[in-house]
C-alpha cells in the first residue's frame, strides 16, 4: 500500500532466497530515550489530556527483548525461517497503553480520549496507512523457548527506567 511496505516486501523475499536466514517481524517496539510511554508520561505530568487512537490492535515490543529473542534464535541453533518477535499476552490499543501510563504514574487514565484513525488523522497530511491489527502470532518463536514480555511489564519497565534517567 506504500512505498515503506513494497521496501519491506522486497526485502523480505531477499532474505527468504537464501535458505539459511532468520526473517523476523515485529511490531510497536519502544527503547530507551523518545518513544510512546515517554511522550505520554510527559503529557500526564505537564496536565496534557490526550486524545490517542483506539482502533489499532497490538502488544508493545522492548527493544532489549527484541535483542535477546534475536540472540536466543542464533544461540539456540533454532530452524531457519521466519518468526514474529513482539511482545507477548493480550492485545491493547494505543489509548489503553496510554491510559496504563497514566495510572502507572498515579494520574487519572480518564484524561486520555479514545479516537479512532480517522479522527486522530483528520485534516493531517503525509500520515502512512497504520493496520487496524499488528498482533503477530508469537507461537512459533515461544516454541523455541523464548517468550516476550507482555506490554504492561513492558510500560512499567520503560517508566522505571525513565525514573532513573
């Protein structure tokens, strides 16, 4: 649908023509430094009550679980081919996470407005086509014997962190 997507497609048949290769797909990954939980925790602390997309389904990513699930399929001499590598549990929204974040720091999650795309992107231009669904199925990477963590230990980690920064 984009030209992001059609670079990511080519790329993926690339990998896939060597018979030897780990292809792995995720999805909402937050590191260290600017990422979703640190804007919504600032937002929450300066009074900003935001209005944040609901109808987008997924489960937060670590940055450092994806690090180590790469690490384990390499060291774990797991089979070659594709594998979905984000976070584990139940699938969220945005304005869930958002509203987690605010809890999470003692304000009132009733200040995040839920809002669908549509409404989120109204009137704005250059916005890329978001799936409405990027929960990928984790199952055949867990097989190997690495699990993720869900997206609520991930928010708390990532406000931990952000504590002692």
């Amino acid at each position: 649908m984009s030209v992001y997507g059609q670079s990511k497609a080519a790329g993926e048949c690339a990998v896939t023509a060597w018979s030897k290769h780990y292809l792995v797909r995720t999805s909402w990954v937050i590191g260290a430094g600017h990422n979703f939980v640190a804007t919504m925790a600032k937002l929450a602390e300066n009074g900003v009550d935001p209005s944040v997309v609901s109808d987008q389904h997924g489960r937060l990513t670590s940055a450092s679980d994806l690090a180590a699930g790469l690490l384990h399929l390499i060291d774990s001499g797991a089979d070659y081919g594709t594998y979905h590598l984000t976070g584990s549990g139940e699938s969220t929204t945005w304005a869930e996470i958002a509203r987690l974040i605010f809890e999470e720091l003692g304000h009132d999650p009733q200040r995040v407005t839920p809002v669908s795309t549509e409404e989120y992107t109204a009137g704005k231009t250059g916005i890329a086509p978001r799936p409405t669904n990027s929960c990928l199925d984790i199952s055949t990477l867990e097989a190997t014997g690495f699990t993720p963590r869900d997206s609520a230990t991930v928010v708390r980690e990532a406000l931990e962190r952000r504590a002692h920064d």
